[in-house]
C-alpha cells in the first residue's frame, strides 16, 4: 500500500498527472515491472559485461510467463515489488563484490531492507548471499572486497530487517537466518587468519591454524547443539517444508494445502518460463567458462533458485530473473558461437570464442590472462567437436556460412519469436481475465460459456442477509466474501491461528447435530460453499476435502479421523463412500437436491446423466438428501455457489 502511495504522489506531485489511489494499486505492478526489466539489464550487464546480453536477458523477463502472474495490471500483491528489489538487491552485491565499496554494500542493505518490508522472500536473499561468500573462499576467490562488501552488508541488512515490526528480533534468532551470522563470523576468522600467515612463519601458522579449526568446530557444533535444545534457533514452516518437502504434508497441512505450497510439476517449468528454456542449459555452461565473483553468484543464485521452485510452485516467481538470464547468456553466447565460425581466421576464433560467448568484452588475450590465469579451457573442446563435424572450413578463406549454420539461426530466431507469442497467450488467457469467472466448453453448442456465480452469490449476500450477518466458509475465498459481499466471515486468507481454521474443518466433517453446537457457539448465520460438480470446475470444497480433514485431525483427533473417510485409502464420493463421508455436512450441502439436476454430456453425443459430477466424474445416489438444521437459500446458476441458512 505505501508503494501505491508513493506512485500516486510521484504522478500526482511530480508529474502532475492526477490518479487516484485505486488507480495507483492496479498500475503499481506493471510500473515495478517496468523497473524490474532495467533491474535485470543493470544485473546481467554488470556479471557479463555485454549489452547484447543484458538487453536480451530483459527483454525475457519482461514477457515471462512466471513474472507475469503477479505484474499484470491489477495484480495488487507482495510479489510485484518484491522481484524488483530482490533484482536490484543482487545487482547491488555484485556491484559491490566487484568493486569493493562500501557504498555499493550500504546501498545493497537498502534494498534488501525493503525487501523485507515488502515479502516474507527477504530470507531468500540473506542466505544467497553468504552462500556465495562462502562459495568465493572455499573456491580460493577470496580477496579484500570481499570482505569489505559482506562486512558492510550483513550489519546494515540485518539490522534493518529487525525494524521492520513482523520481523524485530526474528532476524537474530530465528533459523533461516543462522547462515547469516555463522558467514560472518567465518569471514572475520578467515580475514584475521589471511593477515597472520604474513605475520609468522608457515609451519607456525599451520600449527596454529589446526588449533583453532579444532576449537572452533568444538564452540560451534557445541552451540548449535545448545541453541536446538533450548529451542532458540527456530525455523518456520515454510523453510522446513522447502528443507524436507515432507514436512509439511506430515506436521502442518495448513501449509501444504495451499495450492501454491504444491510441489511443481515438469509441464509447469515450461508452462512459466517458455521455449526459450532450452538455452538455460547452454547458459550454465557459459557461465562456468569464466567462474570469477559475478558469475559465481549468478550461478549460486540459479542453482538455489531452481532447487526451491521444485518444491513450491510459488517459488517459480524467483526463478524468473535466473531463468532469462541463463537463457538470455546461453542464446547470446549460441550466437556468438555461430559468429566466431564464419570468421576467416577459425584458428584465432577457436582462441577468443570463450570470451565472446561468455562476456562479451574486447578485450586481448593478454588481458584476459593477467585478469583471470586460472580461466578453464573447456570450450576449447567444444570448439574441437565443431572443427571435427565440418562446421568450419578447413581452408580458412572467408566464405559464406555452412547451411547447418544457417538452419541453426533460424532455428534460434524462431524459438525466440515462438517464446514470445507463448508469453502473450499465457498472458492473454491466463493472467488478464479475472479469476471470478469460470470459463467452460459447453459440448453441445461448440462455444465456451462464462460462469458469474461468484458475483452473483455476493450480490446476493450483500442484498438478501443482515448487514451483521456472519458466514461460515472455507480460508481460500474469505476475502473475496468480505470484500465484496460486505459480510464477515469466521477465517480469511490472513487467517494465523490454526485453531480457528480447524473448527471451520471440524463443522464441514461433522454430522449436522455435531455441526450445530459449534455453528450455535459461534453464532454463525449462513455456510457458503463452493460446488463445481454441474460443470466441472476443479478445486471446489469437495476437492479439498483431503486436506480439511488431515487440518481439523491435527487439532481435533478425537472427533475427525482420517480413516473414516477413506475406502482403500481413497476419498470416494460415490456409492460406496463411508458412512462418515455421506452424512458431512460439507457432503450433504453440496450434493443436496443434486440428484435432479440433469448434466450436460461431458462428450460430444453422449446423452445428459441425472446427478452426474462431471468434476469427479460419477453419478451420486439416487436417494434425496435431507437436512435438519440448515435450510436451502440459494444456489447460483451453475450450482458453483451454495449457501444455507443455519436453523435457530
């Protein structure tokens, strides 16, 4: 909100462009967006030093599927500041890796301090970072910028985030930031040993060195092991879940039954990052020809970025800003490759190809050598692999390139023009229409039909129930009822206390005269819940159903067991489900009066089915449902929405 309202004084004031706070919060994402896009050019540009590079590695960013599920316009959420200033928070660091300022450290804790302002992902950044300080010493990399830039960013960044009032003293104690300190002690040690081995002599300094390994692993195992005990180093949830992605599914299902907590599935790594994924694995090994600091980090960024996007779909967001780098290093240097192969002289192209493919500098190979000696020699191999295939000529005249060359450009044009109209589609079909109408294939009239349920069912809330009225429903859609239905519900999605999410769970599991008490308890009015068995909508309350069951069980054992509402360990819903699933309330309320419903064919010629779930896809029972103490009040055209009335 306060970005919101510092881009509508920005328009307003400075500009002198009037636009309303509303107005501000639907183009705050595509204008941090915008700013994301120069974010990633100022980053790629200062690891490879080429603009073709940067310019490409932007330009993939700013149609990423991934990113634009939160920067649409519109898309008032965390994220959509967040990947700017995580961006600019890695462009800074490796700005000042490399320079070794103070001020370039000072202005990366800035960042990363609205970082932490913004998104619960601020924990991400404070472990890359001294995962790649510690990746620079133990790979031999360490130098006095270095330590000048982790001594100058750690201090600054942690104690802004301990201002900011969700964190406080978290950034201290809490688990996912041990990395932190435990690096900086580590640098300080290495820093002070480094400085004594030019003090004393070698077989001196190496006695001593031993001494304090020894008492150094002894103090710190010793205090870890203190710290577990007294439980003072605490980790959330949601980290021990990307630690073990076991975790959460096993100890707090709350977690895992987010949609977005979900493991990510292969179709979606494509889905969210496009064709031009296929370059990233061509990037990754560019950016191993030249392991100096930068592209050390952008390596270290990638791999941790791509390991937790394949626990939780959500983290794809972070993988974004790698992803088109790898991809936009991999393409450019596949064309430089492509380039060097034409020249006239294939001895002196074999000899600078490297180079070009992975920065992009002019600079000689004296350079090169005094710069970095250690330079690994592996694309000299594939430049012998390319010699070996013809795809250079033997004779070293200047001639036109080889046809294989030129289907490989074109190919590599086309999958860039390919990425980008899958983008748009994405964008299109995806992320601009809004989410509270469904959309569905209607087989007899070969048309796509637009569901409004939702909609209806809130005007009908706001319309036909006291404005003091208090509605029961499931966590994942309590905003959108007080929003915009204007009524108050017993847990939304900023729900904390799981307790409160369980009894909800526990009403829903229960039998109506179980359901009651509780439902009298809390002076409930209504139940709203979602049913998407007459046209086939996916993630209704019934497909939820596992994990209402797994949350209520973990706070209310006695009274919800799992097992009684499995056949095989399976849900089942049809004729041969459990008698504890058949008389829920959550079963009950959705199935009622269903089994008079006639369902359109799920197939073309296929003949319309009485109480036929297309979403599950069976046929219930023919007995009608009845119900003691709720009252049907209405159920919206499609049957997506239902909503009972409590009986007093």
């Amino acid at each position: 909100m306060a970005g919101a309202a510092g881009l509508q004084w920005t328009l307003t004031l400075v500009l002198r462009l009037p636009i309303s706070v509303r107005d501000a919060c639907v183009f705050l994402a595509p204008v941090f967006a915008a700013l994301a896009c120069v974010a990633q050019f100022l980053l790629t540009y200062e690891v490879t030093n080429s603009t073709v590079t940067a310019l490409l590695s932007a330009m993939l960013l700013s149609v990423s599927p991934a990113y634009i599920s939160r920067s649409t316009a519109g898309s008032f959420d965390n994220e959509g500041i967040a990947i700017f200033l995580l961006i600019s928070t890695f462009y800074l660091w490796v700005k000042a890796v490399k320079t070794g300022a103070m001020l370039w450290a000072a202005l990366a804790a800035v960042s990363y301090f609205g970082m932490a302002l913004s998104w619960g992902g601020y924990v991400f950044i404070i472990n890359i970072v001294p995962i790649h300080v510690l990746a620079l010493l133990l790979s031999g990399h360490y130098s006095p910028k270095i330590y000048v830039a982790y001594s100058t960013f750690y201090p600054l960044a942690t104690l802004g985030a301990m201002q900011v009032p969700f964190i406080g003293f978290n950034a201290m104690i809490k688990g996912e930031n041990a990395g932190s300190h435990g690096v900086f002690a580590l640098l300080q040690a290495y820093a002070f040993m480094h400085w004594l081995s030019t003090q004393i002599p070698r077989d001196q300094f190496m006695r001593l060195l031993r001494t304090c390994l020894r008492a150094g692993a002894t103090i710190i195992g010793s205090g870890l092991l203190l710290a577990l005990l007294l439980g003072k180093l605490q980790w959330s949830g949601r980290s021990l879940t990307l630690l073990d992605p076991t975790y959460a599914s096993k100890y707090i299902p709350i977690i895992a039954s987010v949609g977005e907590h979900q493991p990510t599935v292969w179709s979606a790594f494509y889905f969210s990052l496009g064709p031009a994924m296929l370059f990233i694995p061509l990037g990754v090994f560019y950016s191993f020809q030249k392991l100096d600091a930068a592209f050390l980090f952008m390596i270290v960024y990638s791999t941790f970025a791509f390991y937790f996007s394949g626990i939780m779909v959500r983290l794809l967001l972070t993988l974004a800003p790698a992803a088109c780098y790898l991809s936009a290093i991999g393409a450019s240097g596949f064309m430089h490759k492509i380039v060097e192969l034409t020249r006239k002289d294939p001895v002196r192209a074999e000899g600078t190809e490297t180079s070009n493919a992975t920065d992009g500098m002019n600079k000689t190979e004296a350079e090169e050598e005094k710069e970095d000696s250690t330079r690994s020699h592996s694309g000299e191999i594939f430049s012998a692999v390319v010699a070996k295939l013809r795809f250079q000529p033997d004779d070293g005249e200047k001639q036109k390139a080889p046809r294989a060359l030129q289907l490989l450009v074109f190919a590599c044009g086309v999958l860039l023009v390919i990425h980008a109209r899958h983008s748009s589609n994405i964008a299109k079909k995806v992320y601009s229409s809004t989410s509270l109408v469904f959309e569905k294939m209607n087989m007899t009239t070969k048309e796509k039909d637009l569901h409004d349920d939702y909609r209806e069912a809130f005007a009908w809330l706001r319309q036909n129930t006291p404005e003091d009225a208090k509605i029961l429903s499931w966590w994942d859609y309590g905003y959108q009822v007080t929003t915009l239905a204007n009524r108050t519900v017993l847990v939304d999605n900023n729900t904390w206390n799981n307790t409160h999410i369980a009894t909800v769970g526990r009403v829903l599991t229960s039998r109506e005269d179980d359901a009651l008490p509780i439902l009298r308890s809390l002076d409930v009015d209504y139940v709203f819940l979602l049913f998407g068995g007459n046209v086939g909508m996916p993630g209704d309350d019934l497909d939820k159903l596992p994990w209402i069951v797994k949350i209520s069980e973990g706070v209310f054992p006695d009274d919800v067991i799992e097992s009684e509402f499995q056949v095989n360990g399976r849900y089942i819903f049809h004729e041969n489900a459990t008698l504890a699933m058949t008389e829920s309330v959550l079963y009950k309320l959705s199935y009622y009066e269903f089994n008079q419903v006639e369902s359109q064919p799920a197939k073309e010629g296929e003949n319309p089915v009485l109480g036929w779930d297309m979403s599950r896809q069976f046929r219930i029972p023919t007995r009608d449902i009845k119900l003691r103490h709720f009252e049907h009040v209405f159920t919206s055209d499609a049957w997506m929405v239902r909503i009972y009335r409590v009986k007093r």
